[in-house]
C-alpha cells in the first residue's frame, strides 16, 4: 500500500509540475489576443478568467491519469489557439503587403 502512495504523490508532483507549465503558457499566449468580445471584455481577460476556472475544477483531481488528459487536452487548445492566431496574423500581413505594392 505505502508503494502505491508513494507513486500516486511521485505523479501529482510532476502533474502538479505540468499543470504549473500549462497555466504559465496559457498567460504567456493570452496577451496576443487583445481586441474586444461582443460583450466589450478584452479576450485577454477572458481567456484568463476561463483558465482560472477551469485550474480551480481540476485541482482536486486526485487521479493522475485524469490529470495528465486535463494537461494534454489543455496544452492541445493552446497550441490549436495559437496556431489560428498566427495563420490568422499571416493573412492580414500578406493583405497588408498586397495593398502597400498597389
């Protein structure tokens, strides 16, 4: 049983590590989104309030398994976020070059 113990504190720890690495990721990658909703908040805000959230539900998640879905499903909305945000930049600088050579 103490084997046990000592494996699920071993994987909160590095979960708790990734969960840590996460939030950090998603407030680093929040203040490139600085234009307003429908509702006049800046998306910034928004995206943090909703991270907060959301780290407040799962951290009474004592099953590291489900932690680590928690982590990989969250890192993969950053990264999916992210990249729509540069493919979406990347169009409004070629639109810019395009009507600058004109």
């Amino acid at each position: 049983m103490k084997q046990n113990d000592a494996y699920v504190e071993s994987a909160l720890l590095t979960t708790r590590k990734e969960a840590l690495s996460l939030y950090r990721a998603v407030i680093r990658a929040s203040v490139l989104f600085v234009w307003k909703d429908s509702k006049g908040h800046v998306w910034k805000d928004v995206i943090r309030e909703s991270a907060r959230k959301e780290f407040e539900q799962g951290k009474h998640e004592r099953d590291p398994e489900m932690v680590n879905r928690l982590i990989l499903s969250g890192r993969e909305a950053v990264d999916v976020a992210l990249d729509k945000f540069m493919e979406q930049r990347q169009k409004i600088m070629d639109e810019e070059s395009k009507g600058k050579m004109k």
